[in-house]
C-alpha cells in the first residue's frame, strides 16, 4: 500500500484503530514491566500492607473472643442390679448404634436444653459495655439482680443499666423501644418498684464494685434479663452433639461462646444432666410397671378370693367332695395349660385396654416409657414399630419449634402425622385385643370340649369343682410370678446405677478458638499481598505507556527512524541541565554524540543544517535533548544556536539562567534584530534566543514570512540551528517548523508517553510527509532485562561505564 496514494486517510484509521486496541491490553507477560510497575509503585503497595495489618491489629483487639469447649460422655444404662430384666424392652439399651444416636437426639432436644439451662446461672446475664464490644461478667459480677415474674417477662431482652452511688445502692436505668430513660433509686438487698416489675440487687464482692458518682460514664454496666426460650434458640446452634466413637458409646459435646467458663460450664451441665435425665426415666418406667404390678396383684387376689368363696358354695351345695375328681393325668395337664394361657390372655387384653385409654386421653405421651411396657405384651414387634415412627415425629417437632410456633406449617403438619400415629397405634391395640380374644375363645372352646368328653349326670358337679380348683391353682401360679416379677423390680429401682458417666470435663483454658492471632496475621498477609497483586495485574493489563524501542517497532506502521535513545542519569543535574559538559565521558554524553554520528546517515550535505525537536505532550524531555544536542554539537567545534520556539511556554531561559525579555516573538514583530536577541552561554559556540514575552499569537508568528527570513539569516552565521518546538500533540506550531527541518526529531519518553502517540508519528510520515522524521526515546532504564542485548543497532554503544538507575528528563 502506498502510504501516500489516496488510501492514507483510511489506512490513518485502521492505523489509529490498531494502536488503541494495542494501548488497552498487555496480552504478553513481560516480567521486566511487571517488576517495574511493581517497583514504581512499592509505597502503595507498602500502604496497603500498612493499612490491613493495622486493620487486622485493630480487630484483634476489639473483636469478640469466642472459646471452644468440650466433654466427653460414654452412654449406657444396663441395670447392675438386675440382669433378668434384658429381655424386656429397654429405651436406652437398643443396641450401640442406637442407643448412641439417641441418646446424641435427647442432648439436642430442646426441653432437655431448657432444663440444663435452667441449672446454670443463666438467667441474668450482667456486662459492661464498651465503646467497640460490651464484656460480659458470667460469674465475676460484683452484684447480682433478682427480678419477680413480672419483670422476667416485661424487661426481658431490655438493657438495665446499675450505677453504685455507694456500697448501699445507686440507681437503675432502661429505655424501652427508644422512649424515654426510666431512672430508678434502689437499696442494696431490697426490693425496687418499677413500672415493669421488681428488681432486687445485691452487693456479692463489694471490693471489685466501683464506687464513684464522678464517673464519666455512669452507664457502664447493665444486665440483661434473659428468657429460657430464646437461650435455648441460641444456644443450639452453638453446641454440638456427635458420636465419638459408636462402638465405644461416646460422645462429644461442644459449646461456643464469648465466655469459656460459660461455655465449660454448659458441656458439663449437659453431660450431667443427661445421667440424670436417664436415672429419672429408668426410675419413672419401673415406678410405672411396679404400679401396673400392683394393680394386676389386687385384681388377681380379689379373684382369687372370689373363686375360693365359689368353690366353697359349690361344695356345700351339691354335697361333693372336696377332694377333686380323678381325671388322667393327660388331661389333667392339657386342661391346666388352657386355663394357663386363658387366664394370661385375659391379663394382657386389660393391659392393652388401659394403654389404648392411657394413648387417647394423654396429649404428651412418653412414646419411650410406652415402647418399655408394651414391650411386655407385644410379642411380634408390631407396636414397637409404630410407637418408634411417633417417637420420630415428635422429635421433629421438637426440634422444629425451636425457630417456630404453634401456629407455623410445618408445626400443624407433624401435629397431624402425630395425631395419626395415634390412632394407628390405637388401631393396632384394637387388632391385638381381637387377636386374643379370638385366640382366648378358641382355648375356651377347647377346654369345654376336653371336659365334654367325661360328663356324666353324677359328674356335673365335680367337674365344676375341678375347674374351679384349676382355676385357682392358675390364679396362685400367676400371684407368685407377679409377686416375684415385683420383687426383681423393687430390686432394680434400688440397684440401678448408670453406666452413663463423663468421661473428659470440660476445663476452660481461655485459648479462642477465634479471632487467632497467628491466623488473623496471616490472612491480613495474604490479603494485602493479593489485593496488590490484583492492583499491579490490573495496572499491568492496562498499562498504556511506552516501554522499550522494541514496542515502538512493534506499534509503528511507518517506518520511521529510531535515531537514538537517552538513558536515566544517575547524579545530580546541573541547573543548565547541560550534562555533555559537565561530565563528557558519562554514559549520557556518550548517547548524545551517538545521535550526532546518526543524523549523519539522515542527511550528509554539505552546509548548515536545521534540527527541530517536538514531541506530543509536555514532559518527555524534548527541551532538555535541544540543550545537551546543542552542547555536544558545539563540543565538536561547529556553531549552534538554540531556538525557543516553544512560546507558550518557555524553558530555555530558565535552565541557562538567562532574561526573557526579549527573544522569538520580538524576533518575529520585527522589534529588535537577531544581533539584539542571540544571547550567549557559558559554552563556546553555543548561543540562545529565548522564546521571549509570551505573545497573543504564537501560531500566527511561527508560520508567517518572518520565519524564513530570520532562518536564512541564522544559516550564514551558524553551523547548525536547533529549534525547541511546542509539542505537535497539543497545539500545530511544532509541524510548520519540522517542515523546514533538516532533521525533524520526535521525542518519546519510556513510562510517560502514551502508545496511541505512535498514531501522530505515523501521521507526520504519511499525512505531513516528514520521511527524515526520526524518533528519540529518553528514559531509558539499561538495567532493565529488555535493554540487555547491545544498543550499537541504534548507532549507541557503551564501553566502561555504569548503567545505574537515576533521572530522566522531562522538558
């Protein structure tokens, strides 16, 4: 494509478009970039570090403790005492896995929570408060505060604030929902009235209890009334309940809480109260079974009184004898056995009678306590499966209250399932009750068809006499198993000690388990380090800046010279900012008279020669290459003159200490001549015309005749003019002046210029057709890993000398 055919505007385009795309994305990893952002940019990252570490410092010293405490309790309740009573159902004693588990379900129960609560000093709960936290006093208060019913129910969850006036009293203040403070006077040990209810405080150490009317704060400490319900609500999601070991039956219990004697203190208390809760329940089942007992010992003896008095009529009454009649010894035996199992069954159909009563007219059933003496009758397991299924249900419900009411969905829904149960297990009865009096008829049936066989009309009333006699004998057998099944009982209420036991007490050591100091540390490092890696990554991706000549190359569609690079200046810059001559053996000396050799190969005629710098912005060091070019060249012995033709805003004077009341735009209305104005330096063959007063017209002075006429005139008395143009990228000045250069240079500064200004170096080629345009990149960092191969390419080498970090140039 040629870049000066009618294409150019479009080809400028894509052009522009291509560098604006490149200017938004690093998409390569440059490591050298990188650590250069990084380096530029430590004290934000140190800052950052700062900043989180004392965040981190501020939080572990008013962050809230939290204490981690456990126990350990082994589970089992087999009675020592009686080891007969293993057939029978037991709640506790189903097996490992099951008695583990529920016995891990009773612990997280709610009702069994509010009991262990209600054993600990929890109802009051007393605290100082404090600007970022309040701490609170389990334990440690120097008071302690009694409220009645009222109060409990009225000021619960409400700060009271208590101010001792005096070892003898004070006063108590609260707001209630952001009314007004009600402020009350109370007696130590006495009772005090408030609208809300009574409130009683008494002084326990009266050493630790500040005493002072003058505090500042006088509402420092204050107590909160605490309700059972919304601790439990609390506390269970705090304390942990699992299986330790299943085949061991252990389990651990953990609490979580600001306070570790609290939190000791509840582990334990749900340890032992769990041991007392299965002694309760063990003692309150036999309690109930010696009382069905009791009850199946007077039915018995009262029938068999009745059927002493019946036996005795019959005899008297149909003159028999006593004695009974001979019957064979088969049918002796077959008969007692069915009046064994008739009478049996007729037990067991009351029993099953008075549960059903018991299950329809008891709302809070015990399904456990059930499952224990059913266990007695139902043979085929088949109650035993339904009570466990209500047993499930009601601990669902249980726990759902927690965060419910009676009158939440999901409440009524396991109230109904509940209901249900019931009546299935009511059900149930009723079937078993029709299985046996089916089964009892059957033995009746039997038992008259045996007697049948020997009836004759002498033997009516001996065989009644017999039956009567078998009856009773059946009664006595059972009084004597009932008497004993009594007495093992009676045994085992006495005996019974609980294998259950705490294995591990919690013991509070006062180590959080949050915040740590060593974890906070170490997140508030990898925090910082992250966030300003994401910052740098950030800055890196989107870094837009000029990096290196290579990048120039890279960016460039025209094929613009690159005429020589600047390096950083590791010492001091003079006030002249003329370095050549200062130190003429520095490595930036020596890159300047690289870019006098290679203006050599722009063009080699014979004669005075014109070199305009420009640049795009201000600040990438295009005033500061005139001065130390200039010094270089006229080192060699030809003539320069520098012009400031920057009128905007003027430099050069200021760097060679020299007045700027008369210069270019004097120059150029014609008011004083070029002798008046040239003014000289302390180098020899090097000379200045300063921009002079700041005109109205700058653009207007530059580009009219006078220009022309003025540079001719410079071309007889100087070897080289060096122009110090305004940069082409704010204002046009620059362009008029590069037209009539011999050598139009184009300053680009590394870390500073922009990549899109490569789009004005490419317009100046091929728009302005400046084919000498070459470009000058200052700033150069050589220690950088990109600057590491040799720069003899760009007509610059360097023999002996340090390649330090230091300044660069920036007029």
């Amino acid at each position: 494509m040629d870049p000066i055919g009618t294409d150019d505007t479009s080809g400028i385009n894509r052009r522009k478009k291509r560098v604006s795309k490149v200017s938004l994305l690093n998409e390569e990893l440059d490591l050298s970039l990188f650590l250069l952002i990084s380096k530029k940019r430590w004290k934000m990252l140190l800052s950052i570090f700062l900043v989180i570490m004392t965040l981190a410092t501020v939080y572990l010293r008013y962050a809230q403790r939290n204490y981690e405490e456990s126990c350990v309790i082994q589970v089992g309740s087999q009675n020592t005492a009686n080891k007969v009573l293993q057939q029978t159902a037991n709640l506790y004693n189903n097996g490992g896995e099951d008695e583990v588990a529920q016995a891990v379900e009773v612990m997280r129960s709610r009702i069994f929570l509010e009991k262990v609560f209600r054993q600990l000093p929890l109802n009051i709960s007393y605290y100082t408060e404090g600007a970022f936290k309040d701490d609170e006093k389990y334990l440690t208060s120097p008071y302690r505060v009694e409220v009645d019913s009222a109060a409990r129910k009225k000021l619960a969850k409400t700060r009271i604030y208590v101010h001792f006036t005096s070892l003898a009293g004070g006063k108590i203040s609260y707001s209630l929902k952001q009314g007004p403070k009600n402020t009350f006077t109370f007696y130590s040990g006495q009772w005090c009235e408030t609208p809300r209810g009574k409130v009683k405080i008494d002084v326990v150490l009266p050493l630790e209890l500040p005493i002072s009317s003058r505090n500042i704060n006088k509402d420092a400490d204050f107590f909160l009334v605490n309700d059972y319900n919304d601790l439990t609500k609390y506390y269970s999601k705090q304390i942990t309940v699992k299986p330790l070991d299943v085949e061991a039956k252990t389990i651990m219990i953990t609490c979580h809480d600001n306070d570790d004697t609290k939190a000791a203190n509840i582990v334990n208390e749900i340890g032992r109260q769990y041991i007392n809760e299965t002694l309760r329940k063990r003692r309150e089942s036999d309690e109930n079974i010696l009382s069905f007992l009791n009850q199946q010992l007077d039915t018995l003896f009262n029938r068999m009184r009745e059927t002493e008095q019946i036996l005795g009529d019959t005899i008297k009454k149909n003159h028999v004898s006593a004695q009974p009649m001979e019957l064979t010894t088969s049918n002796s035996t077959y008969l007692s056995f069915l009046d064994d199992k008739i009478s049996s069954l007729e037990i067991e159909q009351k029993m099953l009678s008075e549960y059903g009563k018991r299950i329809t007219n008891e709302k809070d059933v015990d399904p456990n306590d059930l499952a224990m003496q059913l266990s007695l009758i139902d043979e085929t397991g088949s109650l035993k499966d339904n009570i466990e299924i209500l047993r499930g249900y009601m601990n669902q419900r249980e726990s759902v209250t927690f965060d419910a009411t009676d009158a939440n969905t999901k409440v009524q829904e396991l109230d109904t399932l509940i209901t249900q149960q019931k009546k299935l297990i009511i059900r149930s009865i009723g079937l078993l009750t029709q299985k046996m009096e089916s089964t009892r008829k059957d033995y009746e049936a039997q038992r008259d068809k045996v007697e049948s066989t020997f009836v004759t009309p002498g033997t009516v009333a001996g065989i009644e006499n017999l039956r009567l006699q078998r009856q009773a004998n059946i009664d006595e057998k059972h009084y004597d198993l009932l008497l004993e099944k009594k007495a093992e009982y009676e045994i085992s209420k006495a005996g019974y000690v609980p294998e259950s036991e705490i294995l591990e007490n919690a013991i509070p050591i006062w180590s959080p388990v949050s915040p740590k100091k060593s974890v906070t540390f170490i997140v508030a490092i990898l925090l910082s380090s992250a966030i300003g890696l994401i910052i740098l990554v950030l800055v890196y991706v989107f870094y837009n800046n000029i990096t290196s000549i290579q990048e120039i190359e890279k960016l460039a569609e025209s094929p613009v010279t690159i005429l020589g690079i600047i390096p950083k200046y590791t010492k001091e810059i003079p006030a002249s900012q003329i370095i050549v001559n200062y130190n003429p053996k520095s490595v930036l000396a020596e890159a300047f008279r690289s870019i006098r050799t290679n203006l050599q190969f722009i063009s080699n005629d014979v004669g005075p020669k014109i070199i305009a710098i420009t640049s795009t912005i201000s600040g990438e060091g295009k005033t500061f290459v005139c001065m130390n070019l200039g010094g270089i060249i006229a080192y060699s012995g030809k003539k320069v003159i520098i012009l400031d033709v920057d009128m905007r805003r003027p430099r050069i004077h200021t760097a060679f200490g020299l007045n700027n009341l008369k210069g270019m735009s004097t120059l150029l209305i014609g008011k004083y001549s070029i002798e008046e104005v040239i003014q000289k330096t302390e180098s020899e063959n090097l000379d200045i015309i300063t921009a002079g007063p700041i005109p109205p017209n700058p653009s207007e002075l530059v580009i009219g005749k006078s220009m022309d006429t003025i540079l001719a005139k410079l071309k007889t008395m100087y070897d080289i003019i060096i122009i110090d143009n305004p940069p082409v990228g704010l204002v046009t000045d620059g362009i008029a002046m590069l037209q009539k250069a011999d050598y139009p240079i184009y300053m680009m500064r590394v870390d500073y210029s922009k990549r899109e200004f490569i789009y004005f170096v490419d317009k100046l080629y091929f728009e302005n057709q400046f084919h000498k345009l070459s470009i000058v990149l200052n700033g150069v960092d050589f220690q950088r890993k990109k600057y590491g191969y040799n720069y003899y390419k760009y007509g610059y080498y360097g023999y002996g000398y340090s390649y330090g970090q230091g300044n660069y140039y920036e007029t």
